[in-house]
C-alpha cells in the first residue's frame, strides 16, 4: 500500500487583553519520527519573535520547542505547518490473537520481574499513575470482562477500546481538560482526552503499560462540499505495549473504534496529556485568554490543497 501524504496547518491565537511582560512556554507542534510517519517539511512559525528559542527533543523523544519572551506583547500567533507520508501500519487480526497472553505480560512488567527484559524498560516508565491517570480498582473492575484469562493482551485492549466506544458518549460539553478520570467513568461522556485517559487508566490497573498519542485525525467534507480551512481538530487516542509486534506498541482509537492507520497522523507521545500539551507554560501579566485552534489536514493525493492554504503555505516559504 502506498503512503498517504498529508498538510498540515495548525494554528493558535492569543489576545491576552493586556500586555505581558514576561512569557515562557513549550510547544509540542512538530511531528514526532516514526517507522511508519515519514516528515518531509516542518515548521514553526511564531509571532512576535519570542527573545529566546530552542528546539530539541523532550524525555519521551518528542520533537519540542522551548521559547521565551522578555519584551511586552499583548497577542501570540503560532502557525505549524507539515508535509508528512503516513505508511499503513495496523496489525490484522491474526497479529491481535498472536500477540502475549495478558497475565504472561502482566508478570514480565511487574516491579520484582527479574531480570527486566532489555524492550520493558521503556514500558515501564507508562505503568504507573501519571497527573491525568489513576490507578484505582474500579477501573480494573471496568476493564475486567475484557480481559477473562489468558487472552491476549491486544485483543483484550481491543475489547476495553469497544466497551468504552459502545458505553461512553462524546460530548464536548461534559468535561474539561482537568476532569478526573473516574468522574468520566461514572458520568460515561467526554471528548477523546477523556477516553484515552480512561483506556489507559483502565490498562495501567491491570498492570500493564499504555502511553497517550496526540496527533490529527483526518475529517472528511460532506459531499460536493469543500474542505473548510480550520474545521478539523486535534485528536487523541492509545498506544499499548506489546512485545513481540512490530514496533512493541499498537494504537487503539476508543473515540472512533478502530485502530489507528494511515488517517492518524502522531505528533507525541507521553504518559497523559499533561506530557505533551501543544502549548504549556507561564506568562506574567495579562488578562484571561482562552486559545483560538484552527487544523486543517489535507491528504495531498485525493485532493488539491485548497487556495487558503496553498497561500499560507506559500507565505511560509517566501518567509525563508
């Protein structure tokens, strides 16, 4: 199967109300390298010009930008843009019943395992609570029919994605980004944050080790419609580990019920959401602000990248 090749244009807006005298923020904007994500172009453009820049690579490998501003501004622009090919990737369902009976993984990645094998010492930095995840026995109570004995762990993760996708209803409404994932287990709605955090949440109680993705999904226009520039959004969904597959992790999408292939395109990977925030930082001064997002994802072989877009895209080179 060939690549699919996608721009992306992703693009944050504060007015603050008032001048801020000092800023300090990290982005997770640029995509992450994957065996199956290849980036041709990236960038980032930021406006004002911050005082200080540095880019470079966070704790779980994420490509990361860390800026600094000393002068007063009282607005900031961020604009991502990326050219990527996104190779399939899913496993079928062959690999799923293939992959390790839970228990069995359960065992290897427990704290006294002796000796570690040398691919569970990365997994296991996404086996315990992290900010956004508890680990608490009614979630493995949730998860326990999922997961009778001996299945294999991907085929119980791929149970657990289907139970959350057929109990839990999206609304945007319901949750904030602070809400605690057993208050989201009892209320059953949220947005993909809020399902991903409660899959994960729900693995980590088994004991085994999980990780969350944030990246774009791509959206497709009625028909005969147009592609509207900055109608799509960002996504979230779950990586699990499992030694043995092709990368020792594969991703579960409990929002949409399926498993993740050449329409997600990944931007980080952490331990919640709070690892990998697009935009997270301090700033002194100012007034209340809430962000303005705008993504638009553009598969470049079913479709003409619309003008809106070619010209931003344009403007971003001729700045170069």
């Amino acid at each position: 199967m060939e690549p699919v090749r996608y721009h992306v244009l992703h693009e944050t807006s504060y007015d603050y109300g008032s001048p801020i005298s000092l800023s300090q923020q990290q982005l997770h904007l640029s995509p992450r390298f994957l065996p199956w994500q290849l980036v041709h172009e990236q960038r980032i453009d930021i406006e004002p010009q911050p005082t200080w820049r540095r880019d470079g690579l966070d704790a779980f490998g994420n490509p990361v930008s860390w800026i600094s501003f000393h002068a007063p501004h009282d607005s900031l622009r961020l604009r991502s843009t990326m050219n990527i090919s996104v190779l399939s990737h899913m496993p079928d369902a062959e690999q799923l019943a293939s992959s390790m009976p839970w228990e069995e993984l359960r065992e290897r990645l427990a704290y006294d395992a002796q000796p570690p094998e040398p691919e569970d010492l990365e997994a296991v930095r996404f086996l315990f609570e992290s900010p956004h995840v508890r680990v608490k026995h009614e979630l493995a109570q949730y998860a326990a029919d999922c997961f009778p004995p001996g299945t294999p762990v991907l085929v119980g993760a791929h149970n657990l994605m289907t139970k959350i996708f057929e109990e839990f209803e999206f609304d945007p409404e319901a949750t904030t980004v602070s809400t605690p994932v057993l208050e989201v287990l009892e209320n059953k709605r949220g947005v993909c944050q809020d399902f991903a955090h409660l899959m994960i949440a729900c693995l980590r109680a088994l004991g085994l080790s999980a990780r969350y993705v944030s990246g774009y999904l791509l959206t497709r226009p009625p028909p005969g419609k147009p592609r509207l520039i900055g109608a799509d959004a960002s996504h979230a969904w779950v990586s699990v580990y499992a030694p043995g597959t092709a990368d020792n992790w594969v991703d579960f999408d409990p929002t949409n019920n399926l498993l993740p292939d050449t329409e997600h395109i990944t931007l980080a990977i952490g331990r919640d959401f709070s690892d990998i925030s697009p935009l997270r930082g301090i700033i002194l001064g100012g007034g209340s602000a809430e962000p303005e997002v705008a993504v638009t994802v553009v598969p470049l072989d079913e479709e003409e990248i619309p003008e809106a877009l070619r010209a931003a895209a344009e403007a971003v080179k001729a700045a170069d």
